[in-house]
C-alpha cells in the first residue's frame, strides 16, 4: 500500500492556506482597519503570512499543475488587493494628521508597494502564459516579485506605523 504525504502535495497547501488565511485576512483586514484604534501594523503578520503562503506554495507546482498554480497565485493577489485597498483607505483617512515629510514618505512607500503588485501581476500573466520548457524559470521570476511584494509591504507597514507612532 502506497502511503501519501498531503502536505507535499501542492493542491492539499493550497486548499488548506486557502481555508485558514482568506477568512482571517478577509473578517480580520477590514475588522482592524475600520475601526478607530486599529492601524494597519495590526495586520502584518496574517499579510505576511499569506504572501509567504504565496511564494513557498510556487516551488511545489510542475508544468502539468499551471492551471492550479496561476489559480492559487489569482486567489492570494485578490485577497492581497483586498488589504491593499483597506490600507489606502485607512492612510487617506489619516491624511490630515500627517507632517508633510510624513507624507511623503508615506506617498513613495505605497507607490513602491502598488509597483511590487503590479510586478507580481505580471509574473502571473507569465505564469499562465508559460510553456513546458520556460515554467521553472518563470516560477522563479514569480517567487522572486513576490519576495519584493512582501518586502514592499514590510517596507510600508513600517513607514506607516513609524508616523502613526509621531503623529
């Protein structure tokens, strides 16, 4: 009898990243952003923890699995574009009580940010449109742009969290 380690099959991680962090991040991102007290460093580590899911999940897909593995990469940038969109919100909102170096910063890092994710939007696109031959490669340009992502959402958090903390 052949035993079956789930775990290393990439569809059971993506079924069970799927299952635990979409509702988190979905009930939690707009729980913590709309209310008064809550800033966006209160949602980093469910982020994070997504776009890691994001990244680590690519290297167990082969070219056979690209439907799959554009599907998984399709579902985490919706539900990252859904914390994206809340962190816009909550950073026009707190607009006004913002020194004009505050700003700025502010501006350069969300920007940086939304050129991470357009980035990794791109290397889907090429994901989908992979043959058999250039999939690894394109797997390794897709984990690399989301590296970045996540280092630009760091990045973010941080800016925003230090001027929180100055205002």
């Amino acid at each position: 009898m052949k035993t079956i380690n789930l775990y290393l099959n990439p569809s059971f991680r993506s079924a069970v990243a799927t299952l635990l962090l979409v509702p988190a991040l979905t009930i939690g991102g707009i729980g913590l952003l709309q209310a008064d007290e809550g800033t966006p460093a209160d949602n980093r580590d469910a982020v994070m923890e997504q776009l890691n899911t994001m990244g680590e999940a690519m290297s167990g897909y082969n070219a056979d699995q690209k439907d799959e593995a554009v599907a998984n990469a399709d579902e985490s940038l919706s539900s990252f574009d859904r914390e994206f969109s809340d962190l816009q919100v909550w950073t026009e909102k707190n607009w006004e009580n913002l020194k004009d170096s505050s700003k700025e910063s502010q501006q350069a890092a969300m920007e940086n940010l939304r050129k991470a994710r357009t980035k990794v939007g791109e290397w889907t696109e090429s994901l989908r449109n992979s043959s058999t031959e250039t999939w690894e490669d394109v797997k390794v340009g897709f984990t690399k742009a989301s590296d970045e992502l996540k280092e630009a959402y760091n990045k973010t958090i941080d800016v925003i969290d230090d001027e929180d903390h100055d205002s």
